[in-house]
C-alpha cells in the first residue's frame, strides 16, 4: 500500500538571540543554538521570531509572533520589576 503525505509541514521557528559581528546567533528548541552569516538574512534584529521554510530554506521574519513574544516578555518582566 502506498501512502502520499500531503500534510502542510509548519516551517521550523528559531528566535535571534543577538548579533556578534557578522554572525546572527539564533536560539532553536531546548537552548540550542546556531549561527547564519547576517549577509544570507533578511533585515533582523534581537528577539525577532525567524520561520525557516523546510523546503527552500528561505527565512523570513514573522513580525506577528516577534510581536507577541515582545508583548508577553513585557508582561512577565512588568511582573517581576514592580514600581
């Protein structure tokens, strides 16, 4: 039997920790991290929530879920540093 998988594959989602020199530090799952050269990368700075497309590999920065990160760590560290 042969089966086709036709399910939309979600494109794997990794957070730019910071930039040294040339290098885009990006944090993946469970503290792991890589590196990109900033010159293979669109416009990003730290924080940004970067979708790397499995198929072509072209990254693209989700402005939506960089948003929303930024929103909830605001939250949290409103949290902890009170007035």
């Amino acid at each position: 039997m042969l089966f086709i998988f036709s399910e939309y594959v979600k494109p794997m989602e990794v957070i730019v920790d910071r930039i040294e020199n040339n290098l885009v530090v990006v944090e993946l799952d469970k503290g792991r991290v890589m590196t990109y050269r900033i010159d293979k990368l669109p416009s990003v700075k730290e924080g940004d929530v970067l979708e790397i497309d499995s198929d072509t590999k072209e990254v693209f920065v989700n402005k939506k879920k960089t948003k929303q990160r930024k929103k909830k760590i605001k939250k949290l560290m409103d949290k902890v540093f009170v007035d």
